[in-house]
C-alpha cells in the first residue's frame, strides 16, 4: 500500500518561501517611517525646549524685576536708617548740651550776659549768653540772625587785654540751638560778627560780662 502525503510541505521549501520574501530592513517604506518618526520626535522636542526656554525666561524675568524692588526697598530703608541715626545723633549731642547748660546755671558763679544788636530793628536778632569762670564753660543761644548767604559767623571773646579771641564759628542752622563752649578764659564781654574780627560799630551782637 502506498501512503500520499498531503498538504503538507518540507522544511526545505519552507526555507526557499522564507528567503524569496524581501527583508523589512531592506524595505524603503519602513526606514521612511523611521525617518518621519524621528523628525516628529525631534520637532516635539524643540517645541519642549522653547516653551521650556519661554517659561524660563518668563521666570527669569519675573525674579529679577522681584529683586530690583527689593533692592530699592532695601536703599529707602538704609537711607531712612542712615537718616534716623543722624537725628538720634543730634538729640543726644542737643541733650547733652542742656545737662552742660543746666550744671552752667546751677553753678554758684554763672552769669547772664543778653546781648545786644548794634542798630536795634523791629525783627533784630538775640542772643543769651551764660557763663560760668568756675566751669570755664560758656553756653549761647542766638535767633534772628540776618541770612548768611554761605558766610560764617564769628562769636568772639573780649578779654579784659589784648586782642579778641575766637570761640566759635556759627552758620544759619545754630539759630535756636543751643551752643556749649568749653575753655572759656577771663573775659569782660563778647561779640558776634560776620566773618571778620571785631571792629568798631560793626558787630552784629555784643554783651558785657559784669564783674
């Protein structure tokens, strides 16, 4: 008895299918679908990187306009803390000054000395003078000064010999406020002049100590 083998193939002719079929690696259409996958890749990638860059910059932007105001802030304050500083300065020199005064005017020798323009106006400047030999300390306040415009004014000492002695340089800002002098020596009177020296009939202010 014969046997027929049917619908049946041999390894052989399987393998010969198998090598007539052409490769997918050879295939133009799939490596043309690789290339346009990495094309799609590569533009979604520069699409991330810009909004990326955008929202970087964006940020960027937003903390460095945060930091131009802090900075500002921070130079108001410096400038407000610099400005608090002098005034609290000048209090305590200004509070100072009165204990100085106040010690000037209980000592058992202080002396007043009001001192008098040389043409008397209706709004001619003042002066009060105190001083105390003991101390040898002197304090004046003066008001109503003409304007400077720059110039200085010059208290001085009158000895009772020899020539007048400078004591201070005073400026419009000293109208009202009281000014220590320390190292007063023997003196009969004082003047307030306007830059120079004392000379006749030209001072602004002048006073007499009594004996």
């Amino acid at each position: 008895m014969t046997l027929k083998a049917t619908g049946l193939s041999s390894p052989a002719s399987n393998f010969g299918a198998a090598r007539s079929r052409p490769s997918r690696w050879r295939d133009p259409g799939f490596w043309n679908a690789v290339a346009g996958m990495a094309f799609a890749l590569l533009v979604a990638a520069t699409v991330v990187a810009l909004e990326f860059r955008a929202h970087s910059d964006s940020l960027a932007s937003h903390f460095r306009r945060r930091a131009d105001k802090l900075e500002a802030r921070l130079a108001q304050t410096e400038a407000r803390a610099d400005r608090q500083s002098r005034e609290i300065a000048t209090l305590r020199q200004r509070l100072a000054d009165y204990d100085r005064f106040n010690r000037i005017l209980a000592a058992p020798d202080a002396a007043l000395v009001h001192m008098r323009p040389s043409s008397v106006g209706p709004n001619g400047p003042m002066a009060t003078l105190v001083i105390s030999r003991k101390l040898a300390t002197a304090a004046i306040l003066v008001d109503g000064l003409p304007t400077a415009s720059g110039r200085s004014f010059k208290l001085w000492w009158l000895p009772r010999s020899g020539a007048p002695i400078l004591a201070a340089s005073l400026t419009d800002a000293d109208q009202g406020r009281l000014l220590v002098i320390p190292n007063v020596p023997e003196i009969a009177g004082a003047e307030l002049t306007l830059d120079h020296p004392p000379k006749a009939s030209a001072y602004i202010l002048k006073g007499v100590v009594k004996r």
